[in-house]
C-alpha cells in the first residue's frame, strides 16, 4: 500500500493506483486477488464504481470526477483504456454524488435531481430525473448545504448534513434528515427511521448495512477530518454519541469506508 492511492468501490473491491506510475489495479482485501486495469493517466476522481464483480465479463468500472460533471469508464478484458464522458445534465454545474445501485449508476446535480447513466456500446447515455422541490421539509434552523446519496438494500436514500453556523463542517454538524427517492412520483420523500439498517456517512463514499447486531441500528456513522473518533447520530432520539475504537491509530484528512 505505500505509495498507493486507495479508492473504495461499490463492492468488496478497493482501486490502487500508483503515485508514480499511475499503474492502475484492483484489489480484494479478503481474498488478496488483484486485477490489472488500464493506467489512469491525467484522470481525475473522487470515487470508482463496479457494474459486477470482476469476474463477470461484463464488468465495467467507472470513476467519477464531480467537480467537472465527467465520468470515466472502462469495461474491463474488452477496453484497453478509460473513455472519458461529459456528462451534460438539465441543471449544468458540478455533480454532487454518484452511486451504483442495483447495477445501474446514478448522479446526483447541486439541485438534488437523480441522472441514470446507461452504456450503450461505447458510449454513456443519460435521463435527468427532475424532483419536485422539498425545502418545506428542511429545518429552518439548518445552515449550508451538504447532501450524500446512499444505497440501503431496496431504496436509494439521500441524506441531508444539518449543520448550525460556522459553515460546512461536522464540527458543526447537529443532525441528519434522511429522504428516499420514490421512482413513481421522481420525487424525494422524508423518513423518520431506517429500520434495521445503518448508513456510514463519509465525503469519499458512503454505505449502508443491516446491522445483524455488529453495529447500532436506525443510526449513522460518520467522522470529523483528522479526528480519530467515532461519532454515531441516533435518528430515533436524534442524539450524538462518541467512541474511540482504536486510540493509537492515525487519522487522516480523508474517511473511506470497506464492507469485508
């Protein structure tokens, strides 16, 4: 891992590029295996997806570049390099997410409307999903503006950051208010609980899992920058709690969560 930049993707796969070569591959932390991919040359992203599991001959991996609305493929064992796609959405301006659900990938505009991509052929397709607004369900209260798209088993979740002055920031943070997209109406509706699952919160990636007793459920898990602790926001009691799970170790500026 030295000299490695590390990217979690939708599945139990981690991206590794080098610093220096930007030799590309993908590794499995539970099994050791590794995949060659093309180099990542010139490419800049904040988050890679799988389609499948590499073994399916139709995997494709994606990485995105929010800041620029582009997204970056490769089908793997059929392209011998990335292509690289503008994607031209309705609201124009940078993306505010991106996620892999049920094998379909979806982009999230600054105006909090759902962009389904699908390839055909050689090339990226897209349909703008646009929502009716939901502002009346905000608190008045909130400040700043920080969303996080997040699959949670059958329903794709937006979670909106609530934060009280100061700016963007989880030091800041009082809350979360959690929506899902209803596909018939394309509109975001508010929930009060998330059952049995639990959503980790971060700016690199996020997931959700039911919690089988490993973790609290009906909660989110997030972490301030170079912050070694734990915070986990109760949606129930809507209280914040903190732990130190591992006191020696190094925290860096960015969190990325792994399932294994």
């Amino acid at each position: 891992m030295l000299n490695q930049r590390t990217c979690p993707t939708s599945l139990e796969w981690m991206l590794l590029e080098d610093c220096d070569s930007e030799e590309c591959c993908l590794w499995n932390p539970s099994s050791m295996e590794k995949v060659q991919l093309p180099r990542a040359r010139g490419i800049v992203y904040d988050c890679c997806f799988l389609s499948s599991s590499p073994g399916d001959p139709h995997c494709t991996i994606f990485l995105v570049d929010k800041s620029e609305s582009v997204v970056w493929f490769c089908g793997l064992g059929y392209h011998d390099a990335f292509r690289e796609q503008k994607v031209e959405h309705d609201d124009g301006g940078r993306l505010s997410g991106a996620v892999m659900y049920k094998g379909e990938m979806y982009l999230l505009t600054w105006k909090c409307n759902l962009v389904k991509l699908d390839l055909v052929g050689s090339e990226l397709r897209w349909t703008q999903f646009t929502s009716p607004d939901f502002s009346h369900l905000l608190p008045t209260w909130s400040h700043g503006c920080q969303y996080f798209l997040v699959p949670s088993g059958d329903d794709l979740l937006l979670v909106r950051a609530l934060y009280t002055g100061g700016g963007i920031a989880f030091s800041n943070l009082s809350g979360f208010l959690v929506l899902r997209m209803n596909f018939n109406s394309q509109g975001w509706e508010k929930l009060s609980n998330i059952g049995a699952r639990t959503i980790f919160i971060s700016n690199r990636n996020c997931l959700s899992e039911d919690c089988q007793g490993k973790f609290k459920r009906n909660c989110i898990y997030y972490a301030r920058s170079g912050d070694r602790r734990l915070y986990l926001y109760d949606l129930e009691d809507q209280s914040i709690s903190v732990s130190l799970p591992c006191p020696i170790a190094h925290r860096r500026p960015v969190l990325e969560w792994i399932m294994m």
